[in-house]
C-alpha cells in the first residue's frame, strides 16, 4: 500500500471483491479503458461498481460488459450508464486473453478499477477459473483459521 503515500494520483475506484471468493486468479493483467468525458468526471467523484461485471474478447478487440459508471448530473453530453467499454491492451496481451479463453472454464473477471499515479483510468483484469462449492468452503476455512490464529497471537503476544 506504499502506492497511495507516494502517488497523490493513484486512487481505488471501484473493487471486485468477490471475484477473488468466486474464482481462483490465475494471473491478472493491466488494462487501460476508453471513456467519454462524462464517464471520468463520474469516476472522479467514485460512483461506480465491477461487481458484476466481466470482459469478453470479441472480433478481435477485449471489451468490459455490464460495468455500472454513473451518469454525471452536470454533463452537457451524457453517457449510457451499462454500456460496453473498450480495454486497451497490446496486441500480444489481446491474444494471450484469447488463448485463455478458449481453455477450458477460463474466463476474465475485472479485479479493480483505479487512477494510476499519471491520473489515467485503469482497470485490472484477472484471468481465472470458477471455484466450486468445497473449493470455496476451503477458502473460508483458511480464512477463519488465520484470524483465530491472529487472535491467539495477539492474546498471547
């Protein structure tokens, strides 16, 4: 988290924080994102959510789909709110993703989307594969785990 102290730019706008409880993050990948004027005075101000949202390769271009960005009250132009937003990735990048997909339960699931420390909008895509239901009931027993272990140490320590 030394990001923050020594970038006054770099923010967290919205965070997927279930992707990482539903899915096992293979690797992620850096993505930049094309938006109208509107999209980023909205983002500035943090109204958005990736919750349910996922990116999909498409005639050779990586989109993110059903992404919420707020409209911005004070828009001449405004934008539509659910709209599919184009990824900007390299092209090696684009046919790695694609490979991916084509694998067997891989999919992309949109981690977190930010300011960089330049104050461009960036977005973190991981490529991951669906838990099933004992993957997750493990997940959370390590989880629990951890923190009893945490309490023990902090009443012992």
């Amino acid at each position: 988290m030394a990001k923050t102290a020594e970038n006054p730019n770099y923010k967290v706008i919205a965070e997927n924080r279930r992707a990482r409880y539903d899915y096992a993050i293979d690797s992620d990948i850096e993505c930049g994102i094309q938006l109208m004027g509107s999209e980023v005075k909205s983002l500035r101000t943090g109204q958005s959510n990736i919750a349910e949202s996922y990116a999909a390769v498409d005639e050779g271009e990586l989109w993110l789909v059903n992404s919420y960005i707020a409209p911005y009250e004070q828009a001449m132009f405004g934008h539509e709110d659910r709209r599919r937003r184009k990824l900007l990735v390299s092209r090696k990048e684009l046919s790695d993703l694609w490979n991916a997909t084509q694998r067997k339960g891989m999919t992309l699931v949109p981690l977190v989307m930010y300011f960089n420390h330049r104050g461009m909008a960036k977005v973190k895509i991981g490529i991951a594969k669906g838990k099933k239901v004992h993957d997750k009931r493990e997940t959370e027993a390590k989880r629990d785990w951890n923190r009893q272990k945490q309490r023990l140490m902090k009443d012992h320590g």
